[in-house]
C-alpha cells in the first residue's frame, strides 16, 4: 500500500458524551491516522477531559474555535490539517475499525479522484452500549427527471449531481462503486491539497444550518477535474455507524429549522455562481416556485431572503 498521511477532522460542540465513542473507534483503527484534528467550540460539557484521555492514545491536535458556524470549524479544521488525504468525521459517529485503512486504499487505487464518500449506518446508545446496525441512515431517494434537476456540465454519468438550477438531482444506480455528490460530512474523505482554498466559510457566512457544504466541498474538487466516488457495497465502503439522537444541526423539526434548510438550497445557486458554475437562472426559478408546494410558508420566507442576500453577494 502506497504511504500516504493521513488526517482525521473532527468538529465538535456540546458533545462530549459522544465524542469518546468516536475517539476510541479511532484508537483501533487497523491504520492509524497521522494526526486527529479535533476543532473544538468550548461549551464547558467536559469535552475537554474527553480529549485529554484520549492524547495517549492518539495524535490529537486540538484547535479551539472562539467563533462562528460550522463551515467556519471546518475551515479551521482543514487549514490546521496536514495530510495528504483528510477524512471527516462527525463526532456522534463511530468509525468502522478498517476506515482509514479503506479509504487510502481507494484513493491509491483511484487515481482521478478528488473525494470519496462511504456508507454510514445507524448505531443505538443504550445505557453507554454502542449497539451497530446496518440500517442505511441516509436513504438514496431518485428525483424526478423534470427541468430544473438537469446536471452542471461536468456531472454527466453521476449517479448524484449539483443541478443547473444549484439544487440537487439523483437517479438509481446498481453498481458497487458510482461518481457521485452524495456524500455527507459524516464520513467523506478529499485530498486535502484540492479543498485547502476553498472559501467554504466566507460561502456559508450567514448560514445556520451548513446544508449541503458537503457539496460545496466536492463541487471545488470536480471544478478541478477530479471526481467524486461513493462506495456502495459494505465489504468495501470505508464505514462509519452514527448514532441516532434527536441533537442534531439539520435533524431538527420545526418552522425555523426548515427556513434555515431551505435558506441553504436557495442560496446554493449563488455560491456554485461565485465559483464559476454556469447555472441557469430559468432552471433556478423554476426550482425555487416549484419546491414552495410543500412547507410553504418557511419556504417562501427563506426564498425572499435567500434571493436578497444572494443578489448582492452576502451569504
């Protein structure tokens, strides 16, 4: 196996409880990582005890976020990684015992790809016992092959891609490995030499939520002629187990978790247009009028907004 280093970034907030079941899955990992980059936001939820048990065990370095989102940790994440590959973790996620293992063997073998995306399972908590599944945690759901789902240029064959409109498009796909921009910020992995500047924090600046940056990530990535894998059979996908609770930054029901959700997906069109996609405005018009027929009402707030801090470049 080629000898690549490896980082592992972690952000976490008000999470301690499960951020010793992520560390330890780290220390038994059958390929150590190089280097665990832990972006920590204080809360004084004694994740900082956490962290100290675990220094023994694994090469922590543990940087402090005075301010700001989530896309703003995990720009501080990958400005403080230094490996040639960095994968990403939530931290109410475990990691299956051969994921780092798996995901340096994809890259060595996949020469053109920028980012890969494994499988990610449910895991139960009862009474501190992990208990793994393999409950698919996120569900692959194909949209429909209306106007405003068309791919960019440059995500023809996707099996998942970004839209002309900026949001997102799907179809089924049976084969064991597909380019895809499905995956998510609890188990994806880039080379880190392709994410290192990209402005995802100035992107998401007014964002609650940091929907989809995943997403913006992966866009950068392909914009540079690299492709984006997600691994789809078990044996094989890098795996993580995340744990179901109801603490969650996107999870959360309710009017103002889907006007900040939805404040995501339309103003997608305009970050993609910063980066130089070439978007359709008509496509994008007819997602926004077309995704207002459900939750109508957060929807159409978090249009009107969207589209006025989008205009003028202040997302």
């Amino acid at each position: 196996m080629k000898t690549v280093k490896v980082s592992v970034i972690i952000v976490t907030y008000r999470r301690a409880w499960a951020l010793r079941h992520c560390l330890k899955s780290l220390a038994k990992q059958t390929l150590k990582p190089d280097e665990v980059v832990v972006v920590l936001k204080p809360s004084g939820d004694g994740s900082e005890e956490v962290l100290h048990k675990y220094m023994s065990k694994l090469p922590i370095k543990v940087v402090i976020q005075r301010e700001g989102n989530a896309p703003k940790a995990y720009t501080l994440g990958i400005k403080n990684a230094s490996g040639d590959i960095v994968l990403f973790i939530d931290d109410d996620a475990v990691a299956h015992e051969e994921w780092v293992e798996r995901y340096v063997k994809l890259f060595n073998m996949l020469k053109d790809a920028g980012g890969v995306g494994g499988l990610c399972f449910k895991a139960y908590l009862r009474e501190d016992t992990l208990l793994l599944t393999n409950e698919v945690f996120y569900p692959e759901v194909p949209t429909k092959d209306v106007l405003y789902r068309k791919p960019l240029k440059g995500y023809e064959g996707y099996c998942v891609w970004l839209s002309k409109s900026g949001f997102m498009g799907a179809r089924e796909c049976e084969e064991e490995l597909v380019k895809s921009m499905e995956i998510g910020g609890v188990n994806m992995a880039f080379r880190r030499d392709l994410i290192e500047d990209c402005p995802l924090d100035s992107l998401y600046g007014r964002s609650r939520k940091a929907f989809w940056f995943e997403k913006v990530l992966a866009h950068y990535v392909r914009r540079k002629g690299y492709h984006i894998y997600k691994v789809r059979v078990e044996k094989h996908s890098p795996l993580v187990y995340h744990i179901v609770h109801k603490d969650s930054l996107t999870r959360k029901p309710g009017f103002q978790s889907e006007f900040w959700l939805h404040y995501d997906r339309v103003v997608m069109y305009w970050r993609l247009k910063r980066l130089g996609a070439n978007v359709s405005a008509l496509h994008y018009l007819l997602a926004l009028l077309f995704t207002l027929r459900r939750k109508t009402i957060p929807r159409f707030l978090a249009t009107v907004y969207g589209l006025a801090v989008g205009s003028i470049g202040s997302f």
